[in-house]
C-alpha cells in the first residue's frame, strides 16, 4: 500500500512538473490564435503559483530547463517575492539561479523585472543584492543609464543603491550640469539642444529628441540606422519600405527563427525574386544554430501544419507558421535523409502562408509511410479536418504497425493552452513538447522522454540537476545538450 502511495505521489510530480515546463517554453502570456492574452495569463500565474508552493527546489531549477525569456522573468519575480520560504541548504543555489538568469535575459526585460520589483513592493535584503549585482556587472553602464533612464533611476532607489561619480548626477541631479566627462552622457546632453547630436544616441532616446526638433522622419531613419538594433531595424523594416527607405538588414546576424519570421513577412513576390538570397540566409542560420547546440539525425520526416490557425494573433503575427519553418530548415541540415510534408502541399517552402483547414492525417502518414527513423510534428494540435483525424492514426500505427515504437513521433507545440494548463496533444501514444523556437529543437527532443511518461521522477530531476550544473559551471550554452537521444 505504502509503495503504490509513494508511486502514485512520484507520477503526480513528474507530471506536474512536466506540464508546467512545457507550458513555460510556449506561453508568453500573449494571444494566441484560439485564446486571448488575459486568459493566457491568468492561466499561466495560477501554474507558477502551484508548482512554487509544492516544488519549490524543481521551480526554481527550472530556469535551467531552457523555458523562455517571459517564464523566466515570472520565475525570478516570484522566487525574490518569497525568498523567507526557501530552505538553507537550497538559498545558495536559488540565489545563482536567480543572478544567471537575470544576467542572461535581453536587457530591456532585465530591467523592466527589476522594475516590477518596486511595483510589486518586493524589497528584501536579496533583492536589493541581486539588483546591485546586476547594475555593477554591466560593462556599458552609460549605455544602460541613457537608455534605460527612468528605470535605473526607479531600481537604484527602490533598492537604495550608492551610485557615484557622473552615473549618480546623471540619474538624479539633472541632466543640465554643464559638461559631462562621459561621452555618452555629454552626448545626451547636447542632443537637447542639437540635432545633430541625437544620431550618437540609442535608437529609442533619439527618436524623441527627434521629434523634439522637427527632423523628418525619412531623414531621421536614413541617418540613425547605425544605432539601431537588429530588432529595432526589423520591426521598422515596414515603415522604412512605405517611405522608400533602404533599411541595412543584414540577415546573417538574425537567429534561425526571427529570420523566418521576416521572410515570412515579406509578400510572396519578394520572396520569389530573392529566392536565393533569403534560402541562403537560412540554411547558414541552420548550420550556425547547429554548431551552438548539435545535433545528428538519420531519415526524419517532418509534418509541418499550415493552416489559417499557423497565422497566430496581432502580438504573435505568424509565430506557429515561422517556427514551423524555421524547424523545416533545422532538421534539413541536421539530418541524413529528410523530407518534409505541409498540411496544404507546397512545392516551395518560402513561398508557403497560412491557409486552410487543418489537416494532419493526411501528410502525418505520408510521412510514417516515408521510412523515416524520426517523424517530428509542428502544430498547435488542432486537429480538425477530420477532427482527430491525426490521433486515430496515431493510434492505429502504434497498436498495430509499430507495437515495439521503432520509428520515434515526437509533437512539437508553440501554442500554449490556456483552458487546460498545457499543450494540446494529438495522442496519448507520443509525446507533446513546447517549441517557442526552433532553435529549442535538440533541447525539446531530448525533454520528449518526460513528456512521454516513461521516465521516472528520478530522471527529470537527475536531468533538471545537470542543467542547472551546466548554466552556472559554464560547461555549456543554455539549450545545448551535445547531441539527440531520443527512444521513445
């Protein structure tokens, strides 16, 4: 009795925890095609609150799983706000967690969880440590304090940080002083009453100063390109093209998947007569993306959905659709053998859009019928033409065609499921992971072994260990796992 009492409390964990890591690599706490951004989170922060007040130790180890930027941020926030519930023998280790992963996020999040730390009323003693570590491990500091001006200013005082020299005059005793030593500061200063002096400026303090001295924008956008970030040049790329600007997009520096996404955002016309420049770009994204976190497979099969639902949200714009085909473009250069098979057939991968009904039977067994050794699946898991058409195959190749599971299924999902707590599945019979990008690939399918439900507890948290070992001994980049293994 005792023993079965004891089993049944290790499956419930695992599937706990296998649940919410899954959920922190597709929620972002946006909408989404099928759900609304206050739905998803809601649903999101009741599953941090749960797995934090029963897991403490496995929540916070959990940043080392590879889950995304927004989960990550939530994780940090509520670990600081509770920081009285955590054992001796773990405040070390939550603590270098915590730091690590604060230090990893893009800076604009970074700070704004720092910020949140005063709008939450969170002030404790580690707080305020991990706060003034932040500030003092930043190397372009100026950069930070020009660009990031009112939130340093809120963190330094929430957390009652001593900052000296001309950052500290800067920040609180005005910026008419009249000269700063610090380039950049002095730079700031002038570009108040200089328009020439804004284009040495961060982007998004520029376009201010911009409007402040009446300099059209087409000129304003030709000139301060040089300060531009690679996000910032994209989601300006648009407007740049209504005003007949040319915007210096160099696509070799864009991660696999918001390349896709660009791509993807171009009309089909462009993509047509840039055909070979853009299919370069991301079979050299893909090689790079390998060299980070490799990964070698023999004969694969993809089935990658499509259909209207992979446009996403307004917040989300083609997110399911650019990670499908972005993951296209990974396992091609991964793979021995590949072939890859749409939902709505397309003869040219960049020329594919989101249209249709969402079919997965269809081109799911054309590719169990492929020979492949690995069948992977990209797709929100809305299956509706005809409705669970892909689990009743699903179900039949693996009671009947495949009983001892030589071929290996893996469901790739980047939509979150807010009704439920998870991802939507396609079958009991394979496992479902969360995909936020493709990058993630040789992370999730060496995580779909918890998914499936074979791997005891004992695993999931020998493996959450070595991750957590990994990002903070250095031994590897977050996300790499020197390999696939995967026999489901």
């Amino acid at each position: 009795m005792v023993t079965n009492y004891t089993n049944r409390v290790e499956q419930v964990t695992r599937e706990d925890l296998v649940m919410f890591i899954n959920a922190c690599l597709a929620c972002t706490g946006q909408r989404e095609f099928y759900d609304d951004a206050y739905g998803q989170r809601v649903s999101i922060d009741f599953l941090h609150d749960y797995i934090l007040g029963n897991y403490r130790l496995l929540y916070a180890r959990s940043l080392a799983a590879g889950i995304n930027h927004f989960n990550q941020a939530q994780i940090i926030l509520k670990l600081l706000a509770t920081g009285r519930d955590t054992l001796p023998e773990n405040r070390q280790e939550e603590g270098a967690l915590i730091a690590h992963a604060l230090n990893t996020l893009p800076p604009q999040r970074a700070w704004g969880v720092l910020q949140q730390l005063r709008q939450r009323k969170i002030n404790n003693r580690r707080s305020r440590a991990i706060a003034r570590d932040y500030l003092s491990m930043r190397n372009d500091m100026s950069f930070h304090a020009v660009k990031y001006r009112a939130k340093v200013r809120a963190i330094a005082t929430h957390a009652h940080l001593k900052l000296h020299g001309e950052l500290s005059t800067f920040l609180f005793r005005n910026w008419k002083q009249n000269i700063y030593s610090t380039e950049l500061f002095e730079q700031f200063r002038q570009a108040h009453y200089s328009a020439e002096a804004i284009y040495q400026l961060p982007f998004t303090i520029a376009e201010g100063f911009a409007v402040k001295h009446k300099v059209p924008r087409d000129i304003f956008l030709s000139r301060i390109q040089q300060q531009m970030t690679l996000g910032e040049k994209l989601r300006f790329q648009g407007a740049a093209e209504r005003t007949e600007i040319e915007i210096d997009l160099n696509l070799g520096r864009l991660p696999l998947t918001k390349l896709a996404l660009y791509i993807l955002s171009l009309p089909l016309e462009t993509r047509q007569q840039q055909w070979d420049t853009l299919n370069q770009a991301l079979e050299r994204s893909a090689r790079s993306t390998l060299k980070k976190a490799p990964l070698k497979l023999g004969r694969v099969a993809a089935v990658l959905d499509c259909s209207y639902s992979s446009f996403g949200s307004g917040e989300k714009r083609r997110r399911p659709l650019g990670v499908a085909l972005a993951t296209h473009y990974l396992l091609q250069a991964a793979s021995k053998e590949y072939r890859a098979f749409w939902t709505v057939p397309v003869e040219d991968a960049l020329q594919v859009r989101p249209r249709g009904q969402t079919d997965l039977a269809t081109p799911l067994l054309a590719a169990l019928g492929s020979g492949a050794e690995l069948v992977v699946i990209v797709s929100d898991g809305c299956d509706n033409s005809p409705p669970n058409g892909a689990a009743e195959v699903l179900r039949i190749y693996r009671t009947k065609l495949d009983p001892m599971r030589r071929t290996s299924i893996v469901h790739c999902n980047p939509v979150y499921n807010s009704e439920d707590f998870s991802l939507r599945n396609l079958s009991s019979t394979i496992p479902t992971v969360g995909l936020r990008d493709a990058e993630d690939l040789p992370t999730m399918l060496g995580f779909a072994r918890f998914a499936e439900g074979s791997a005891p507890l004992s695993e999931l948290e020998a493996y959450l260990a070595e991750r957590v070992q990994q990002m903070l001994g250095g031994d590897g980049e977050q996300g790499e796992q020197g390999g696939f293994k995967y026999d489901g």
